[in-house]
C-alpha cells in the first residue's frame, strides 16, 4: 500500500514536471483574476486605474531574465528600478512599498525559475530544505526592522547590499556544465532516475545517491554527473544569515550572498544555483508576508492588503513569472559571465546613487 501511495506521489510529481509550463502561465492568471475580481480591487476604480502601469510589464520582464539566469534576487534589480526609473513616469514610492513590490513579483519569478531547475534535475532538497530553515529567522527579523528603519538609513543599507553583490559576482565563476562530468556513468544512467544512482524522495527526474560518507551523485535530465558532498555547513549558515536579514530588510541580499557560500563550500554550480533559486523563491515569499501583515504586529507603520498599489502588481506578478521560464534558456544561450559582469557594473553603479541619496537624506 505504501508503495502505492510512493508510486503515485512520483507519478503525480512526474506530471507537475512535464507539464509545469502550464502550471507556472496559470498561476499568475489566478492571482491576477484573484486580486482584480476579489475583495481587494478598489470597488469603484478611475477610469484606466488597471492599464496605467502596462509599461512595467517588460520591464520586469527584462529584469526577470536577467537575475534569473545568473541566479541572484530579483529586487536587486526591482527596487533600484523602482527608486531611479518608476519617478520618471510617475509619484516616487515609499520605501516599504517598493520592497513590498520587488518581494511580490521576486516571489512569482523565482518560483517560476525554480520548477524549470528542479525539472532539470539540479535542485539538492536537503541542501536546499537546511538553508531555508537557517536563513528564515533572520529574513523575518530584516522585515520587521524595515518598518523602523529612516528612509535614508535604507537607502545607505541597500547600497551596501549591492556593492557587495557587486564584488561577488565578479569574484563567483558562473559559467554553466563546467562542473557536469560526461564520462561513460553519465550514458548508464537514464534520464528520469530509472537506473542507479536513484533516490525515492528526490525534486524532480535526478538520480541521486548518497553514500555512508555523505558523498553525493547526481544525474540530471540530460544524464551529465555531479558529484560532491554537503559539508560547510557552518560557513553557509553565516552567509545566508547576513544575506537573510538584507532579504527581509531590502528585498535581496541572500541569493548573491547564498550562492558564493555554495560555490566557495564545492557545490556544483548548476546545483548551486538551482538550490538556490529554492530558498531564494522561498523566503521571498515569506518576506513578502511579513511586509504585507507585520506593521501591525511590532507596532510599526501599518502595511496591509488595502495599501498595496495592486494595478502595478498585476502586471508586475506575471512578467517575473514570465522572465523566470525564459531564463534557462537565455542561460544556454548567452554567455553567463558576461552577463554576470554586466549585472556586477550595473549594480555598483546604483550603490554609488543610492549612497548619494543617503547622504542628501540626513
């Protein structure tokens, strides 16, 4: 009878995967259809309130693509645009609601990208299931202390964050498969976990084993071999604690930080960056909780559903999902390292800006 049940989790799962491009274009369609028929649409709205924001749609888009190709937060992307280009085109935005933004749309991208990676084999559950349940106090703590902290004191923290990014992704080496071995194990091993390695409780088509000394191989889709082991510990607990608590604080910060701890402790970097679109996608979406309902709860300014400006979220949602279905194929076809160079610039320039507007903020 158990096997019964473990034979239709698989084939329910197999399923999921096969058909997630579905799944993922359904989702923000939903949640579109839930906010502007539901009971937090405006129940009479001006004229043009749900078009006047269309224009984000492909700029999210792009920024979608982009961090998620490289493997990094969306609101390193989201709110710098938010803060430099959105008052261009319209009233500037207080700084919990461009978090509050760059958190909702980051969530839909990220979960988006993350169920291409686990469709291709490259997500490492229980690495993934440990950082999550590290970084999750800190990105709790980091969202709460936005609601106390000056607008100017933010803006110096997020510059921070981001020339910190800055430094690591020029330092990380994100090239793609050059960690995959292609030896003979690869072309023994079939596509969907079928023959050994093979894990009963794996993410997705990997076959996975672990042996008694901790030593890991996976197989993913494609039948290209990863092996390594899950030690440091320690080390990324400390790095997804400090890039936890700029999540909770500034929308972003774990995911840059989360994968140089990945790749500094020998995880392979297409695991690396898989694994970390999972707890990125994860604590984003907590955050975004926390930002939308914990005003009220440490005394803060209050920050709930009424204040949302929803008519950028319904096109700001789906164009993030939309960009984290791209970007695997962008990744195969760009060059990853320019790429990275190209995010790394532009983030230190924004971090010189933002550290501008936290001087002329005191």
């Amino acid at each position: 009878m158990a096997d019964a049940g473990g034979s239709s989790t698989a084939r329910a799962t197999k399923t999921f995967l096969k058909y997630q491009h579905v799944f993922v274009f359904f989702a923000p369609v939903l949640f579109v259809s839930f906010v502007y028929f539901g009971p937090m649409a405006p129940s009479d709205p001006a004229p043009g309130y749900w078009t006047n924001y269309w224009w984000l749609f492909p700029a999210f888009l792009a920024g979608a693509t982009i961090v998620n190709t490289v493997g990094i937060s969306g609101s390193a992307i989201f709110v710098p645009f938010l803060i430099f280009v959105y008052p261009l085109f319209a009233a500037p935005l207080e700084a919990e609601t461009l978090v509050k933004i760059g958190l909702i749309s980051e969530s839909f991208g990220l979960s988006s990208s993350s169920v291409a990676f686990v469709q291709y084999g490259l997500v490492d559950r229980k690495l993934a299931l440990s950082l999550v349940l590290g970084g999750l106090p800190f990105v709790v703590a980091g969202a709460l202390l936005s609601f106390f902290i000056p607008e100017p004191v933010f803006h110096g923290l997020l510059g921070v964050a981001l020339l910190a990014a800055s430094y690591l992704l020029f330092r990380a080496d994100l090239g793609h498969g050059d960690d995959a071995d292609h030896g003979e194990e690869s072309s023994t091993t079939a596509a969907d976990g079928g023959a050994l390695p093979n894990d009963a409780d794996k993410l997705g088509p990997a076959g996975v084993r672990t042996d008694d000394e901790g030593a890991v191989t996976r197989v993913d889709r494609d039948g290209e071999t990863y092996e390594y082991d899950r030690s440091g510990y320690l080390r990324r607990f400390g790095n997804y604690s400090v890039g936890g608590t700029f999540q909770g604080l500034a929308g972003f910060g774990i995911g840059e930080l989360g994968i140089i701890s990945m790749l500094s402790t020998k995880i392979p970097v297409r695991i690396a960056i898989g694994t970390n679109h999972i707890v990125v996608a994860t604590t984003a979406i907590i955050a975004s909780v926390v930002h939308i309902f914990g005003g009220g709860l440490v005394g803060g300014h209050s920050m709930n559903l009424a204040t949302t400006p929803w008519n950028m979220v319904v096109w700001t949602a789906p164009a993030a999902a939309l960009g984290g279905q791209i970007a695997p194929y962008v990744s195969a076809a760009l060059d990853t390292d320019t790429i990275k160079k190209g995010v790394g610039a532009l983030f230190a320039v924004i971090a010189t800006a933002l550290f501008l507007m936290a001087v002329g903020g005191f």
